[in-house]
C-alpha cells in the first residue's frame, strides 16, 4: 500500500507544477453563458464576475446572470434588460424587458441609448398608443398589446403616421394616451402586440470580418491592442487542463490498481495450494464417515406409491367430489404474480411524469406540452400557468381563461398547427359571446377576424324569414336571432335589441348549439418538432429553452398472463397433480 500511494503523490506532485501553477496565473476568456443553450458570451462581451476584466472590450459590454439564469444587460440610462440572443458576425443581439413587456419602457419614456456604444438595428418612428374597450381587439392590421391591457379594456399602437380614416373611429370609443418612438420593422403586426423586442447593434470594436472566417477578437496579451486569433470558444483551456488532470488521476490509479492485483494474485496462489491440502484431507475424512450416514425422509419406493391422478385437457379432476388433499403451486404461482406485478410496474409508477395525459380514455384530447393537466403533471410539464387545463366531474378537459369569461371545455388540440377548439359547458357558445368573453391575460389569439354582431328578441309570432333563432338562448315564448350589425338597416316587427358583441366567425356556424370558438397560440412555437413526429419540452429544470426531443408520451401495456390458481406441474410434457392419501375431514 505505500508503493501504491508513493506512486498517486508522484503524479499529483508532477502534475501541479507542470500544469496547475501556470494554470493559476492564466486569463482564460473562453466563452461562457447563464445556462446551458444560453447566449454564448465572449469578446466583446463579458460576464461579469466570471471572467477577467481583458476579456471584455469595456464596462459598457459587462452583461451578468441573474437568480433565474437569465443573461442581464443593464443599460446605464434605462436599468436592466434580459439578451436574448448574440449575433458576433453581424455584431447585433436582442434584448426584452424582464417581464416580457417591451412596450412598457417606450411608453413610459424611460428607454434610452444614451452613455452606450449601441445603436437601435430599425429605424425609429413614432407611434400612437390607444385605450380601446375589450371588444376592440385589433386596428387594422396591429393586435391589442396583452401586457398593457386590462380586464375591460385594450391597448393597441398604431403609426402616428396614419390617416384619420385609417385611426379608430369615434364610434369605437377608443382614445388615445399617449405617443412613443419605437424601432418599426422589428415584428410583423400580428407579432408586434405579444413578441415585441428589440434588436440593437455595436459598430466597435469591429470583429465581423475575424468572426466570418471562424475565428474571434480579443486583446493581445502583451498590449491593449485588439487581435484577431483562431477561435477558442469551444473547450476552454481550464477545462483542457481539468481534463489532463483527470487523465494522469486514472493513470495513477490504473497502475495502483494493477500492483494491487499482482500482490493480490499472488496471496490467492498461497491460499489456493493451502486450500488444496485441507481438501485432500476433508475428502479422505468423508470417505471414512461414508458408511455411517443414514438416510432419512421418504424412500422412492414410498414416493412412488403415492396415489397419482393425470389431468385432461381441461386440467380439471376426473371426480369433482374427491376429497383428497392436492399439492398446488396456487401459492408460489401468486408469489410470483405479485412479484413480477412489482418489478415491472412500480417503475412505470415513478417514470418521467411529463408523459400525454387525458381526462377520459380515448374520448378527451390528449394533454402534453405546452399544456399540462394541474394538480396531475409538474409544473414544468407545461409551459405557463395560461397553459394549464383540468379535469371536471363529468371528465371534460377544463381551460380557464384568465379574465371574467370563465371555464370552456376542450374540445380538441391540434399540436401541429397550435389551435384549440373550446365551447361553452353548457353547450351554449353564443351565451359566452354575448357576455364579455375576453382573451386578455391569455397567450390565445381568435383564429378568425372579429365582426360585430346584434342579438335580438323577437315574438314567437315574428317573421323571421330565414334567420334561425339561437335554440340555446331561445324559449317557447320567445326568439333570439343575430344579425351582422353592419347588414342592419331595420328591426324585423315585433323584436328589439337585447346587446351587441364582436364575434370571431368567418360564417353563421356559430349559431349552432355544438359549435365552438377556435383559438390559436403563437409562443412557444413547436409547430416544426411536432410535424417531424417529436415534442416540445423544457430543456432545463430552470429557464424557457425549449428542446425537440423524441416521441416519450404514450402508453406502455404490459400483459403478464399468470394464473394465481395454477394446481399443476409439469413432468416429463405431462401434465399431473400429486396428491396425498390422506381425506380431507
């Protein structure tokens, strides 16, 4: 054993002088991140606290990581901004406001530029922001801004640069509150109310070109100026050396290894010929003892003759009125059940939980990422709380939106195309539509254009022509119908007007008692994994990256066929029961 550990101190001591001391006073840059998947950060760029101050052009590009492991740029004028991605060969990266509420800062005039090196990628232009009733979901092309809504009411901007006839009439009750400059282009209208983030660029240092061909910036080590080297963002230096240091390590300990088994090896000689002896002699003592054993317990001439009686096809006794008493597997069959019950099933209990979950066998939608089924699936299962659904008492598959519209059932998801169809619990769609149905706080879009709609009483004996009464909302005493409002010119006789409401319909089918409201969602988008017959999932235990992985979800059937009332064995292919002679009293 001392060899063994003169050997260990010997590497380590070579080891530590030859690689670890220079190690010591290194400056590695190589690339780091918050998180795994996270925005690589290197030259200029550095995070701060983690690597030395030569690895970052300057104060300005210090970027850090925050309790949740987000990438945190803090902007001297405007305070902190999440990154959330690094672009080095174009020299551009994203940032977003830490409650996913970009809007917010330009709307309160507290985002600014100043005392950076950064420029904004998009031109600025200035837009109108307008305080809108909930009804009023869009303004031409450009969505309420979920972030800044309310419960009653939206808000939605739009280019100051508009026309009077193209800003919301005055009809709409919409007002506006206030103007910002904002860098257009970044998003597409529909994007702009829910994804709105900016895009921001640095013109030096200037390392596009060093970055086009493979290879990164950095200070020289000698001087401040700044040069352009082969890359070394890959495995860093310290991990190199970490790895070298674990190589030598199992060097050591292989060779300890192999002088312990040659000293053991030749112990086990020694005791083999030792062992060898003693059993010469034992032998030489049970050949002494030979004739003096006694044999005990049942003869084979006993055995065989006992009363044997072979089964049939059927495995059943011949007479069913023999009162004999059988020796059975029963108890060691059930053991054995029990005991493979055990073995396969208990770690299908404790697998991965994230797996597809419906409400009702077959008959429900199947639930998984980015929706889980609360109180049944880990937080983590799901994408957000927005996303959670849950089971009734009559198992249909619950969402809850979060404003005062209530609870929907579900009646089916597409995973592919990001669409859910709900409908009221009751049955009655247009009741939901007629009473502040709303989608704010939700990431749901309605899948169809608005338009508004004029529901109206109307006696039994009014003349209807050819508009169908909602039954739902219909009675024997009375009728209620909805007109396009637009279409309106006068009141069919004997009716009056009970409300107003926008609609998402393309058609009348909405009218129908089973026809429910199809929304969609755009974040996160899994629409690519899901058509190449993967799923979407956390990546991490912590963060928002996704990661397309293999289909896991699903059932895995086991069939164990074993009786626990087996009576039989087998013998020579044949089945027989063995039974004793003694009769059951």
């Amino acid at each position: 054993m001392t060899t063994c550990l003169d050997i260990l101190f010997l590497f380590f001591f070579v080891f530590f002088f030859i690689f670890l001391l220079p190690q010591i006073a290194a400056t590695g840059c190589g690339g780091s991140s918050c998180y795994r998947g996270g925005p690589s950060i290197r030259f200029p760029f550095r995070l701060r606290y983690n690597q030395p101050l030569n690895c970052g052009y300057s104060v300005h590009f210090d970027l850090s990581c925050d309790e949740q492991q987000r990438t945190i740029l803090t902007l001297p004028s405007s305070g902190d901004f999440e990154v959330e991605s690094i672009n080095y060969s174009d020299q551009t990266f994203w940032i977003n406001d830490l409650n996913w509420c970009m809007h917010k800062p330009f709307l309160d005039k507290d985002f600014s530029l100043v005392g950076t090196p950064f420029n904004f990628w998009h031109r600025l232009e200035n837009y109108t922001y307008f305080k809108c009733p909930s009804e009023v979901v869009s303004i031409g092309p450009f969505a309420s801004i979920f972030c800044l809504g309310g419960s009653n009411y939206n808000v939605i901007a739009v280019p100051s640069s508009w026309s009077t006839t193209q800003k919301p009439p005055p009809q709409s009750h919409c007002r506006a509150i206030s103007t910002a400059l904002l860098p257009s282009g970044s998003f597409d209208a529909f994007e702009w109310g829910e994804f709105f983030a900016v895009k921001l660029t640095w013109n030096f240092p200037d390392c596009s070109s060093c970055e086009a061909t493979g290879r990164v910036c950095g200070f020289n080590v000698t001087s401040s100026q700044i040069v352009c080297s082969s890359s070394n963002h890959g495995v860093s230096r310290a991990t190199k050396k970490s790895i070298a240091f674990g190589v030598l390590i199992s060097v050591a300990v292989l060779v300890c290894i192999g002088y312990g088994l040659h000293v053991s090896g030749r112990k086990r000689d020694e005791v083999r010929v030792d062992q060898e002896t003693n059993r010469r002699v034992r032998l030489q003592e049970l050949i002494a003892e030979l004739s003096t054993v006694v044999t005990t317990g049942l003869d084979a001439q006993t055995i065989e003759s006992y009363q044997k009686t072979q089964l049939g096809e059927s495995l059943d006794l011949p007479d069913p009125n023999d009162k004999t008493c059988s020796i059975c597997l029963g108890l060691s069959m059930a053991a054995i059940e029990f005991l493979t019950l055990f073995l396969f099933f208990l770690p299908q209990i404790s697998a991965k939980k994230c797996h597809e979950l419906r409400c009702k066998t077959h008959d429900s939608p199947p639930v998984r990422f980015p929706f889980r089924l609360r109180d049944r699936q880990p937080p983590r299962c799901g994408y957000s709380s927005n996303f959670d659904l849950s089971c009734n008492q009559q198992k249909q598959t619950v969402l809850t939106l979060p404003s005062s519209s209530g609870d929907f059932t579900v009646e089916s998801i597409s995973y592919s195309d990001q669409s859910v169809w709900i409908n009221d619990q009751n049955k009655c769609i247009p009741k939901k539509l007629d009473n502040d149905f709303s989608l704010v706080g939700s990431p749901f879009q309605f899948e169809h254009g608005l338009k508004n709609y004029t529901f109206i009483n109307c006696s039994t004996e009014a003349p209807l022509d050819t508009h169908e009464p909602i039954t739902c909302l219909s009675s024997d005493n009375y009728k209620v119908i909805a007109l396009l409002t637009s279409s309106l010119s006068s009141l069919p006789s004997l009716c009056n007007i009970i409300s107003t409401a926008m609609v998402p319909v393309v058609n009348y089918e909405w009218l129908d008692t089973d026809f429910g409201v199809r929304l969609t969602w755009g974040k996160p988008d899994c629409r690519s994994c899901e058509l190449s017959g993967r799923v979407c999932g956390f990546k991490n235990a912590s963060g928002l990256e996704l990661d397309c992985s293999r289909q896991t979800y699903g059932t895995i059937l086991l069939v164990v066929i074993l009786s626990s009332d087996m009576n039989y064995v087998n013998q020579d292919d044949k089945f027989v029961q063995l039974q004793h002679s003694t009769s059951i009293l």
